[in-house]
C-alpha cells in the first residue's frame, strides 16, 4: 500500500549541494514535505469509510468486510463454467482483497456426493472447484448456519467442512457436533482479536440441526435464546470484538420483526460488538446501538434473484477499534447475469440503492450520507 521512498545516490546528492543549495531549500524539502503528506494521507483510513475523528494507531484496527449470499450451483455453475471460477467476483474482489477479514454467506453445500433433502431446484450443492473463486476473491470466512448448507444430507456436509479447510477457509456455524457448530472463531490482525459466531433460527428440518454426537449447523429456536446469549457472553472472553452472524427473518421483507430488533439489542448487551444478518434475500435496515452496529440483512449477493429487488445489493465495510465501533460504509451491488457488479456513480441504481438504505435506516435514527457512509458518534 506504502510506497517506498528512495534515497538520493551520494555523488548526485555531492553535486546539487556543490552546485545548487538553494534546490535545498525552494525544490527538494517541499517535495519530500509533499510525500510525507502523501504518506500520511495514505495511512488513513480509507476514503470510503467514515472517520469520527478517533486517534487509532494501524496496529489497533480492523476492517471488516462483509457480504449476503453465496453459492455456485444453478446457472451460476453454468457461467462459471464458461468464464472460470473468477468470473463472478472480479468487479468487487479488490473491495474484499483490502480488508483484513472479509466473510460471506456460504448458502450452499460443496461436494459432488448426497441426494437432496429438498424439492427440486430448492437444494444446492456446489462442486468443489468453485471454492476457488472465493480464496482468489479474498474470502476468509463463510457462515454454514443456515437452510442450505445440509441440504444434500451428511456425507455433502462433511465434505463442505473438509474442501473448506483444504481451501483455508475459515467456516463458523457448523461441525462435526454441537461444540463445534457454537464454538467462536478468533482471527488475530492487527494486535486484536476478532471473534465470529454464526447461528441460524432457520432450518428446513431437524436433520440440520448440530447435536451431540451429530454433525450440522448451529441453530436456536427463537423463543428459546439462552444458548445463543450465553455462548456470546463466554466467547467474548476470548477476543477483542465479537462479531454475530445470523440467519433469521422474514425472506423478501423490508424490515425485521420487533422480536428480531428485541434479540439483537439482548446480543448486544451480552457482548457482541456487532450483528450481521441475513436470509430475506434484500436488504434491510443499519441500527447503532450501544455504539454497535447491528446490519439485520445484507442482503443476496451470488444468489438466484426471485425478482429485481433481490439483485440490488451491496458489499459493506465496519471498522472496529478495541471494543469501539470507529465507523463503516457501503458499496451498491446488482446482480447481472450471475455475476455481483459494483455499480459506478453515474449508475442511477446506485443511488437508489444508498436512498433505500437511507430510508430503512430512519426508524433506527441511523443517519447514512450520500456517499454510502455510516455515522456513528464515538463514545
């Protein structure tokens, strides 16, 4: 990111102070003022996100990178297929190549064995291969814990978890038993210790459910929380920001439910420094709460559009300190011919999608500006 600076070979360093000192003076020191300016701009944070005016150092910060849903079946097989396995990722890839952890939804198994458990066209299973678009694209983490991870049975399932360590994708939200399937996954960057868990209130039947002695996804009945808020509590222990990943809600509704804010607000006070969600397939909207952001959907992102509302997305930024949410943003996205397109600024649909978020956002009190930043007030 840096660009090195380069020192002046002695002899022609020998001539302009012999020849010319007043270059000292008038040409070389505002030169060498305007690249430590450069430099200085440079080790902000970037432009897009949202700087309240907090005196982090680079070692004591983290952008995370967060996007909706992900699979590699159905016509998406077919134009990776014809265009490789990148195809799908390259308009947004540098957005997650530049964050220190970037996660997704990972709504499919990968495998190539099982019979569906689901009515045809409902089921997906990825082929392996496919994994590879993910790590080229910057991928670090998926989330397992929804309604379609199991959807081949068990043996598709173990598969997913061994092509995913094989790739060196981190998952969270399944295993090979319950343990697992609630355990926190620590990343360390940048001196902190980021912390993902991934839990699902939906599934298609209790065979996806993790158990005991049973592989599969971890999943809590939403009129019965005590093991989700008690699993946040404990894992806080081991990191420095604990991220909550859940699929819950209502599929292609604008707004989560009063008892889905209700939960979130109790994550929040077990010790979560932030939710993403995601299952109704759009996007909804961006709650601060404690000072913690809370995104109840993020919406499709590699995923079959049941209409056009669906395809309009985005990739969404949060920059943490320790313990401290310092800001975030968003980049508009529309799903086009299986593919997730960063939309440019001259694009009318980008500012479409900034208003909706705007929009959904207000009965939160969230303000989000024009550029697609999240203001937050640091406390």
């Amino acid at each position: 990111m840096f660009e090195k600076r380069r020192g002046m070979p002695l002899k022609i360093l020998l001539v302009v102070l012999l020849l010319s000192p007043i270059l000292i003076f008038s040409d070389f020191y505002p030169d060498e003022a305007r690249t430590e300016q450069v430099m200085h701009n440079e080790e902000e944070i970037p432009e897009k996100i949202n700087e309240p005016g907090t005196e982090d150092s680079p070692d004591d910060k983290v952008l995370l990178c967060f996007a909706g849903d992900v699979m590699m079946d159905s016509y998406f097989e077919d134009y990776i297929s014809n265009f490789g396995v990148d195809y799908s990722w390259t308009s947004v890839a540098a957005i997650f190549q530049e964050a220190d952890i970037a996660a997704i939804n990972l709504e499919t198994c990968v495998s190539e064995r099982g019979q569906t458990l689901k009515r045809e066209g409902y089921g997906f299973r990825s082929q392996p291969y496919t994994l590879e678009g993910l790590v080229n694209a910057g991928i670090d983490l998926v989330n397992l814990a929804n309604n379609h991870t199991y959807d081949y049975g068990e043996a598709a399932f173990l598969d997913t978890l061994e092509h995913l360590e094989g790739n060196s994708i981190i998952y969270s939200g399944g295993g090979m038993n319950i343990e697992e399937a609630f355990k926190v996954k620590v990343l360390e960057k940048n001196n902190l210790k980021v912390g993902f868990l991934s839990f699902s209130e939906v599934r298609s039947s209790a065979v996806y459910k993790a158990g005991e002695d049973k592989p599969g996804i971890a999943y809590f009945n939403q009129d019965d929380n005590k093991i989700l808020l008690d699993t946040v509590t404990k894992s806080k222990e081991e990191c420095d920001i604990l991220i909550i990943m859940l699929h819950w809600g209502v599929e292609y509704a604008y707004e989560p439910s009063g008892h889905q804010v209700e939960l979130a607000h109790r994550i929040i006070e077990a010790g979560a420094d932030g939710i993403v969600g995601h299952h109704p397939h759009v996007l909804q909207g961006i709650e601060i709460y404690k000072g913690k952001p809370i995104l109840y959907s993020v919406g499709n992102f590699l995923f079959l559009k049941k209409n056009e509302e669906a395809g309009k997305t985005a990739v969404f930024e949060l920059e943490f300190g320790e313990n401290n949410f310092r800001g975030g943003s968003f980049y508009p996205v529309h799903i086009d011919n299986c593919k997730a397109q960063l939309l440019e600024n001259s694009d009318p649909m980008k500012r479409e999608i900034i208003e909706k978020l705007m929009e959904r956002s207000q009965r939160f009190g969230t303000d989000i500006n024009t550029e697609g930043n999240i203001e937050v007030e640091v406390r």
